[in-house]
C-alpha cells in the first residue's frame, strides 16, 4: 500500500535498511530502503479474526486464515484487512466529511514443497485506498499582496472557516 502509513496484513517482520542500497535493490536506491517480510504458509490449519472499533466512526477488520491443502506439499495462507473512518473535518456546503479512510488489502500465498530441501513459495497481494483528502482551515495572510484583487471574493468564505469545519462552495 501507498503512502507514509503503510496498510500492511500478515507480517512477520519489518526491516528499515540505512544507508546506500544500490548493490541489494538497484543503482537507482541512493537512499536506505523498507525490506518487509510477510508470514509463509504454516503447516497447521489456523485462522484469526479481529475487529476493532474507535472514535469518528472508525472501523478496522482483519481476518487471516492458515490451510494445508496436500499435508507435507502444498501449504495456503490468505489474509484480509479493512479500514474504514468517517474523517475529522466537515464540508457544510457539501455534507460530507474530509480526512477520512477506507482501505483494503489482501495477500495470498502458496507454498510447495517439493522436497526435502527444495521449496516454492508463490504469494500476492492487492489493495485499494480510495479517501478523500485533507481539509483545512483557510486564512489570509495578506490582502495588499500583489494581485491579491484577483482573488478578493475568495477572501470573505474564507474567513467563515473554521478549524474542523469549512464550506467548499467554490469549485
């Protein structure tokens, strides 16, 4: 998933890698990079689900399950998360809220084992972020900027704003 707060399911481990990382990830890593390493197909049928529920009408759901289809060669694991909140700032012009989330990601695996020392692991993921972005409070800095006359009758819905609430009458 995208963005500075990653929605990830199923993980086992998250590494930060400092420094240069162009020999391990390519010449074009000049910076560390994130190595995340998600759980592999186990032999025993497991599963897990959790819902937790929060302020602002948030929601989240994750659901994995562990099942060993042919004992000792082929092994699946499947895991499910959502996210959901209402978000924090109100549009009063339109009736609907900014800053919310509504998030999903799934990953699927396979593991082969075909023999004893030999293993094939296949696994996929996919995920879906569709949010409205953040809103804010509008404020004039300065109505005697150079060519501040061109925007002058923005300058009175913006000061009707407030913080958490705002009017987006303006396309």
């Amino acid at each position: 998933a995208s963005g500075s707060l990653l929605s990830v399911v199923d993980v086992q481990q998250i590494e930060v890698l400092r420094g240069s990382q162009g020999t391990l990830f390519g010449k074009n890593s000049v910076g560390g990079a994130i190595n995340m390493t998600t759980v592999k197909p186990q032999h025993e049928l497991e599963a897990f689900a959790m819902v937790r529920p929060g302020n602002l009408g948030s929601l989240d759901t994750e659901v994995m399950m562990n099942v060993p289809i042919i004992e000792d060669f082929l092994l699946s694991r499947v895991s499910f998360f959502t996210a959901t909140s209402n978000g924090y700032v109100f549009d009063t012009f339109r009736d609907e809220y900014y800053s919310d989330r509504n998030e999903m990601a799934f990953l699927g695996s396979l593991r082969f084992l075909l023999t004893e020392d030999i293993t094939f692991d296949v696994s996929g993921t996919w995920s879906r972020s569709q949010t409205k972005g953040r809103a804010g409070q509008c404020i004039v800095v300065r109505e005697d900027a150079p060519l501040s006359s061109l925007y002058n009758r923005m300058y009175p819905p913006c000061r009707e704003t407030t913080l958490f609430e705002m009017s987006a009458n303006i396309s």
